[in-house]
C-alpha cells in the first residue's frame, strides 16, 4: 500500500503512529507529495490535495487520516485503537475531534502566516484559530483523567498534535498552566511510535 507522506504533516503522523502500534508498518510504501501546482494542493491523487491518502493493493485511494487509520485499523487482528462499545468509541472519537480539530487550526495558522503571499492573512481568523487551540488544550487538561492511561485513535491524535503544537507554536508554550498534559505527553511521547516518527525540526 502506497501512503502519500511528508515527515512533519500531523495527519500523517497519526496514520505512521497508528500503524507503528499495529505492527503494519512494513506494509506501507512511502511516497512524497507533488508541490509543483499550488493549487492542486500537495496530493493530485486526491480532489482536495491533501496529504495523507492511502493507494490500496487493487489501486483504489482512501483518505482522509482518520478513514486511513481505521482502515489500518480493521488489518490488524492483534489490536484495535477503535472501541467497539458505541458510547466508548462516541467518547474515543470525541477526543479525536478535538485532537485533530486543533492540529486543523494550527495548520491553517501556520499556512497562512508562512505559506501564502504576504499580507493575505486575517489577524481576525488568526486569533479566532488561536482561541478554538487555547481551549482544546484546556479541555484535555481537564478531561486527563477520561484518556490517562490508554491507547487508542484519541490519545494517538492527542499526542500528534502536541507534536505539531511543538513543531510549530513552540513559542506559545501550551505546557504552561497545564501540568496534567504536560505529565501525560512526557510518558506518551517516549512510545516507540511516536520516537520513530518524530518529525524533523524544519
Ligand atoms: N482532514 C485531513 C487534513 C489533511 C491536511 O490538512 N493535510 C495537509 C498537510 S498537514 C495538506 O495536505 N495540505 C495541503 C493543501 O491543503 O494544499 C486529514 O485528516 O487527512
């Protein structure tokens, strides 16, 4: 299977991560994104030029991250990082959207102060991403107790995109005031998973 990649997208991440701890890893062909149209995106494979998308054995394209790890997911017959309790997997897939719906504003910030010509950017949209960041780190500090502990496609997102928090925002330090996160990112971090796929600093 052919997985469109690039080292340091958190979305991809979180499939490299979910497959790392599902023992496929070896099954994944790396290819790099194609960034010569701008407006294609990265990825002219997919409709909406994003990266991560997955080429199965029989040429077909899914995306997007979570429908790959899933997918991954249903490979695998030693684990599963998807609940099969529906209010479990409700609770699990709750924190995933909270996980990747950060990283999605922090990649936006990021896009449009460093990406885009300059000028374009709205200071306005900016804070609006910054505050809906602020508050998704403030709700998994309070909610620590309900992912301590476990492994699965919530806290595989949540440490993703404390990775890209670092990769990117280091200077707004969101382990200040959070020493719950903090704890718990120190222990989750030092997964091999998460060793093998830390992004390089660029
Ligand atoms: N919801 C998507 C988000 C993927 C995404 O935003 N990927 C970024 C890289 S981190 C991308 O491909 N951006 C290129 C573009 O939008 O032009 C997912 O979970 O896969």
């Amino acid at each position: 299977m052919k997985l469109c990649h690039s080292p340091t997208s958190p979305f991809v991440r979180k499939v490299m991560v979910t497959a790392h701890e599902l023992g496929l890893v070896d099954r994944l062909d790396l290819v790099k994104p194609d960034i010569s149209d701008i407006f294609k995106g990265i990825n002219p494979e997919n409709p909406l030029g994003k990266i991560p998308s997955l080429q199965l054995e029989d040429g077909s394209l899914i995306f997007d991250s979570i429908v790959i790890c899933e997918y991954l997911d249903s490979l695998s017959d030693t684990a599963t990082l998807f609940p099969a309790d529906p209010l479990d997997r409700a609770r699990v897939m709750t924190l995933h959207a909270i996980a990747n719906g950060m990283t999605d504003a922090a990649y936006q910030r990021r896009m449009d102060s460093s990406a885009m010509p300059k000028g374009e950017g709205s200071p306005t949209w900016n804070a609006r991403l910054q505050v809906a960041m602020e508050r998704s780190l403030d709700e998994l500090e309070n909610k620590i107790d309900t992912f301590k502990g476990r492994l699965d496609i919530g806290t595989i997102a949540i440490g993703c995109a404390l990775g890209y928090h670092d990769l990117r925002f280091s200077a707004e330090n969101w382990r200040e005031g959070r020493p719950e996160l903090t704890a718990w990112y120190n222990e989750f971090s030092a997964r091999p998973s998460m060793q093998a796929t830390q992004p390089p600093a660029s």
